[in-house]
C-alpha cells in the first residue's frame, strides 16, 4: 500500500544541500565577449589564440561574438544598449559632443598595468586628447593609417 509523503521535507533537505555547496562549484567557467570592430580588425587566426590564451591561463572557455560596424556611429549605440562589451569606435566619436562616451561613462578606464606592451606603444599614440581624459587612458590605438578620397576627376573639367 502507498502511503502519502510531505515533499516539504524533501524540498528543505535539497535546499540545505545546494546552500552547503561551495559557490565556487556553481561558478561560470564559460564566458561570451561581444566585441563590435571594423571590419578586419578581429582576423579569425587572432581570435583563435585570444580564446586559446584565456582557456589557458584562466580555465575559462571564451566564446567571442565579432559582430562588424556599419557606421561610425555604431559603436555609441552598441554599448548605450549594451549590446557589447568592447567596440573600435570611431577616433573622431570618442569625445564629439553628440556622443561623449568617456563623460557618459560608456568607456571603462584602462588599467595600463595590466598591458605590458604599453611602454613599447608609439609615444604618439600614448596622449591621444580624445582617448585620455585628467591623465586617465580610456582607449589605445594599435594602428594607425589614412583616409582615402577617391573622385573621378573627368568630371570637375
């Protein structure tokens, strides 16, 4: 014969039991990056090693989610939304009055510690006014390059 049982007890017991677990156990050992680039600026051979690099170092499995920018705005909106976590913005959005990423705290300052290639960069690169703000780095370019104008000049004879 089937007697009726309380699950109640039941339930309290595997309560106790999880809260008894070292949280530890139940941390992520998983994580998504989404990073919004310019196109070619996260190349498939450079994600590989970065994903690489974390497992090893950090036994974290890392997905990178590269999504590419449109428009320069992109990048504003991407992180107002937080629809990402790193961005290349535009040099020229950083700090237009439209969009203000440093004083409206989109970027997150940079803990130059934590990158040892920094004394290696290109001085010029180091003082950007619109990347570092009361002394505090808020971005670092790692390339640097022209802009191209093309006008088919048959036209302005």
């Amino acid at each position: 014969m089937l007697r009726y049982t309380d699950p109640k007890p039941i339930f309290n017991l595997l309560v106790l039991l999880v809260m008894l677990v070292p949280s530890h156990v139940f941390a992520e050992t998983s994580h998504v990056l989404r990073r919004l680039v310019w196109e070619g600026y996260a190349p498939e051979a450079q994600r590989e090693q970065f994903i690489q690099h974390i497992k090893d170092k950090y036994s974290v499995q890392l997905t990178l989610k590269v999504e590419y920018i449109a428009e320069a705005e992109d990048g504003f909106e991407a992180l107002r939304l937080k629809k990402t976590d790193i961005v290349s913005p535009a040099h020229n959005r950083i700090n237009d009055k439209r969009f203000r990423m440093i004083d409206s705290g989109l970027l997150l300052p940079l803990n130059l510690d934590n990158l040892p290639n920094y004394k290696e960069l290109n001085p010029s690169f180091k003082q950007l006014n619109h990347l570092v703000k009361d002394g505090v780095h808020y971005g670092l370019p790692f390339a640097w390059g022209p802009y191209g104008l093309v006008y088919l000049f048959l036209l302005h004879i």
